[in-house]
C-alpha cells in the first residue's frame, strides 16, 4: 500500500479549496451504498408487509398452527410495523424508529414462528433457514439504527475556486 502523505490531500495543501465540496463529494460516494441498502432492506419489509394483508387468513393460520393468540390481529399488527419500517427505511425519515419497528418484529416473531429445535427432521431445516435469514435481518436493523441521522442530509453548495473557474 502506498505511503499517503498530507501533499496527496488537496484540502491540507490547497487553503483554497472549498471543504465543503470535498465533503458533499464524499458523501455523494458514500451515499450509493447506503441508497441500495435502503432500497434492498426497505423495499423487502415493504413487501412482507403488504404480504401479510394481501394473505391475511393463510398467515394467520400458520400463526394459529403455533399458539399466537388473536392471529388475524397478530398479522395484520405485524403487516403494519413491516409496512411502516420499511417505508420509513426507504424514505429515510425516521429510519431509526423504523428500524426498531423491524428489530422487534424480528425478535419477536422469529422464535415464535420459526422455532426449528421443536420441528421434525423434514422441517427442521426450512425452520433453521428461516431463523437465521431473520436472525441476519435482526443484526442488518440493528445496523440501520447505528447509521447517523439525517439520511437524507441537505445538498452540499458546491463553489469552485476563482483560479479553477472557466
């Protein structure tokens, strides 16, 4: 790896160059990854949300097949959190809330609808993929709610130095 010194960093040799330029440049860099996340975490709860309104009474019979009481009621609650965090997430407004929306419904519904140990062969290993596909989503919101607000941060007024200007 090459040595970095302080001459390969423009805003320590350049007093005129504008540091807030630099900075929204790397925020724009840093931002595409943080915009696919969302759009990928998001979009998926999202999805799982409307899913449990859209099959409403097949959901809530297989919450009933493990003992959670007021199914219908779980799932449509349930459907709600996922809609709400999800579009909280891929909005970016109040993705911590969001976030947490997602991590309790994780921690919450996972050993209660995927509790692997209980199952038979056949269905144990569905089960075990299940939980830990959640479990890896558990860990992903928690990331999220790590993430520093604003999401969505005011565009940085880029001005380009007088002796750079065409």
């Amino acid at each position: 790896m090459p040595l970095v010194t302080h001459a390969d960093r423009n805003h320590l040799t350049h007093p005129d160059m504008n540091l807030a330029a630099l900075i929204g440049s790397q925020a724009r860099t840093r931002s595409l990854p943080l915009w696919a996340g969302r759009l990928l975490f998001g979009g998926y709860f999202v999805y799982s949300g409307l899913n449990h309104f859209l099959n409403l009474e097949a959901i809530a019979g297989s919450a009933a097949s493990k003992n959670v009481p007021s199914p219908e009621v779980a799932v449509a609650l349930t459907g709600l959190m996922l809609l709400v965090g999800g579009l909280s997430i891929l909005s970016g407004q109040w993705p911590k809330i969001g976030a947490l929306f997602i991590a309790i419904f994780l921690a919450v519904v996972t050993p209660t609808m995927h509790d692997f140990w209980a199952q038979p062969d056949p269905a144990r290993m569905m089960e075990l993929a299940q939980f830990t596909r959640n479990m890896a989503l558990l860990g992903a919101a928690f990331l999220a709610m790590a993430i520093p607000e604003p999401w969505n941060p005011p565009a940085v007024e880029q001005r380009v130095p007088a002796d750079q200007a065409l």
